[in-house]
C-alpha cells in the first residue's frame, strides 16, 4: 500500500452508508435472511461489491445471491441412522458443489429449535435439513419457522413439510413374512424407543402382519437402540421364541449375545432378523439376516430436494420413500418344533 499503510478493513457500517441503509438491513441480506425487498437487496449487493465487503461466508455469495452452503440440524448424532444420514448428506452436498453446517440440538424444544434455526442464519446457509422424530414434529411446543428452504428426514409430517425417509413399514413387513414364511408360528419384537418415529412404524408394520396371517401377537420388548438394551431385551425373550424381528442391528447384536449366554443356539432355536444393514452386520456371529437401508439414497434425495426449493420456490409438503429390502443371512433358518 501507498506510505506503507494497510488498507482499512471495510465495515458493515460502511456499506450500510453506501447503499443508504440501516446496518440491521445489510446484515439481513449477509446472512441470506428474509424479510428485504428485492431491490433493497440488490442495492446492498452492489455497495458490498463496490467496497469490497467479504462477510464471512456469504463472500461467495454476493455475486450469485447464495451461500453454498446446506444447514443439518438435529437431534443428536449416537445412532446408526443418525450418523449415516449426515454421512451421505454431506458426500451428495459435497458433489453438488455445497458444504454443510451441522447443528445438533441436545433437547428438542421449541426454543432450542428456533435458536438452531437463528444459528444457521448467522452462519449463512441456503436451506435446512431437519432431522427429528416425529413425536417431537408434532408436538405443540416444536415448529419450524415460516419462509426457510427445509427438508425433513425421519418424520411422518408430510402433511405439512417435505419429507424424505426410508420406507419403514415395508422393510418391517418383509422381515415379518420372511419368518413366518420360514414356518415360524409367530414373531417377537423388540422395538426401538417409544418416541422414535422410525422405531413405530416397524412396531405397527410388525403387528400389522401378525394380525393379517391370523397369528397370536406377542407382547412388545423395548430398547434404546443400543447393544446393551438389546442384551437386557434377549435375556427376557420366552423359551417358546423361535423367531425375533429386532428394530436394529446394534440391539440384535445384544441379542445374539444374550442367546448365546442362555444356551439357545442361532439359528437352530432362534432365528433373528435387523434392521439397518450395518457395516458389521455381516461379520456377526452368525452373519445378520436384516432389512438393508439405503442411506446414500436417502441423502441424495434429501439435497436433490433442497436445492429444487432453493432454485424454484418452496416445495409442496409430501413424503418421498425410499425402498428398502431384506438381505438374507445365517440368523434365520426353518422352523423346527420342540417336543
């Protein structure tokens, strides 16, 4: 620089006095928010171009009027579909040129909500992916705010918002009729938490096909997912189980465990069906029969479903499913009666 001095760093203000503006507004049209009329917005953008004003991420943004960038808020990242969503949301945002934010929220109230949805306005997103139960969607206390690009994952609010999700209750029906078609006389269940959506549609799915063949429907176990819950779970299963449809792989594995310890043998006297398809589903001792979910898909749908709203509009509210099928494993075998 000229004398050797640095060039002064160009403020909010500056550009706020340029385009003629309140500095509320020029924040508003950094952080990508609604509310500014367009010519206002386009006025902002030019004075911010003319001096040069680089707003964090919204740099990028000034010259085609997005971030580039796809907000993920959710409730918590320690299960297996959690995870997995996340994972293939950011390898399809990735291939489409967009980074993500990810904003876990802890407890799902409608303040911690709401302060996760301003989070992301500050940190200049295009729109958001929500992934959340639908106990919690549903509730009173819990709403997504008004005018914001979002799509939801893991949810039966397609009444109100789009919606992305594997088809549950189909993979819980194959998993059910895989087993009675193995001649077993009915299925147990161990379901996953009582408020995960997910975790209910597999239980109604699995009731459904009881009632429909004309079998007796066993009381439900629960569990939290988790292997340790699945364990607790398989050491309370009846002496006259035979068969067992597990609402996930982390919860069949505590099963099988729990078998093992009782002395009842895999497929032989229990035949155990997942759901999930984990990595390590097919190194298990023996190799899972479960219910494949195709997280890539579901992350592929869910960007490809963001970005049409961000370049066409808001979306109509909907449920798009994605299939699921069942991969037969060594954990199931024929029915064979004692005594």
């Amino acid at each position: 620089m000229p004398g050797g001095r640095r060039k002064q760093r160009v403020s909010m203000a500056d550009v706020a006095k340029l385009a003629g503006v309140s500095s509320q507004t020029v924040s508003r049209v950094a952080n990508g928010q609604s509310g500014v009329v367009e010519s206002t917005r386009e006025l902002v953008l030019a004075a911010m171009r003319e001096l040069g004003y680089r707003p964090n991420s919204a740099a990028r943004s000034l010259r085609y009027g997005r971030f580039n960038t796809l907000g993920v808020i959710l409730f918590g990242l320690s299960t297996t579909g959690n995870s997995r969503t996340v994972e293939a949301i950011a390898t399809q945002a990735a291939a489409e040129g967009y980074a993500i934010t990810l904003i876990p929220v802890g407890v799902p109230t409608q303040d911690n909500v709401l302060g996760a949805f301003t989070r992301m306005g500050e940190l200049a997103v295009d729109g958001v992916i929500v992934i959340i139960e639908v106990h919690l969607l549903d509730a009173a206390t819990v709403a997504l705010p008004p005018g914001v690009h979002v799509v939801v994952v893991d949810s039966d609010a397609g009444d109100r918002y789009p919606v992305v999700d594997t088809d549950q209750a189909d993979g819980a029906r194959q998993a059910v009729r895989h087993l009675l078609g193995l001649g077993h006389p009915t299925v147990w269940h161990i379901a996953g938490p009582a408020e995960s959506f997910s975790a209910e549609r597999r239980a109604q799915a699995w009731r459904t096909v009881l009632e429909e063949a004309g079998r007796p429907v066993p009381a439900i176990g629960r569990g939290d997912w988790s292997a340790e819950s699945g364990y607790r779970a398989g050491l309370a299963l009846p002496d006259e189980c035979s068969a067992v449809f597990v609402a996930n792989d982390q919860m069949a594995l505590g099963v099988l465990r729990a078998l093992h310890e009782r002395g009842r043998r895999v497929p032989a006297d229990v035949s155990v069906v997942g759901f999930d398809d984990i990595a390590e589903a097919s190194s298990f001792l023996p190799p899972l029969t479960t219910v494949h979910q195709d997280f890539a898909e579901v992350g592929r749908r869910c960007v490809q479903a963001l970005l049409a709203q961000i370049g066409a509009g808001p979306a109509a509210p909907g449920t798009d499913l994605v299939p699921t099928h069942l991969v037969v494993r060594g954990s199931t075998t024929g029915y064979r009666s004692v005594g």
